[in-house]
C-alpha cells in the first residue's frame, strides 16, 4: 500500500475516508457513514460496536483491514 501523508485533522480525515472507499470497493466493509460537522467528522464502520470512530481510530482501523487483505 502506498505510503500516505497528513499534516492536519483534516488531511487525516480525508484519508481515512479514502481507505473506507477503497475496502468498500474491495468488498471488506458492507457500508461506511461519515458526519462532517464543522469541526470534527465520525467514521461508523458496521460490524464495529457502532461507535463513532475519530479520524484516528478509523484510519488505523481500515489500514489495518487493507494490509490483512493485502497479505493474504
């Protein structure tokens, strides 16, 4: 997987909604919800104790879920 960068909250969110895409579209995730408020996002990933998730736990969350599928 390439390497991604982020220098604000922001870059990290958008991020993290591209990897939800991408495990979307790989069929690891039925479906991902994103609230935009002005100033912050949640990430809900089904199948996750329906919590929201911040910018960070849902980052690492799908990265951790590509790389499993890339390694198998």
């Amino acid at each position: 997987m390439n390497t991604q960068s982020f220098n604000n909250e922001i870059s990290l969110a958008e991020q993290a909604e591209a990897l939800g895409r991408q495990a979307l579209k790989l069929g690891l995730i039925p479906s991902f919800t994103v609230h935009h408020f002005p100033d912050s996002w949640e990430f809900y990933i089904p199948n996750d104790k329906s919590e929201a998730l911040s910018p960070e736990q849902a980052y690492l969350r799908l990265k951790k879920l590509l790389e499993k599928s890339h390694s198998k």
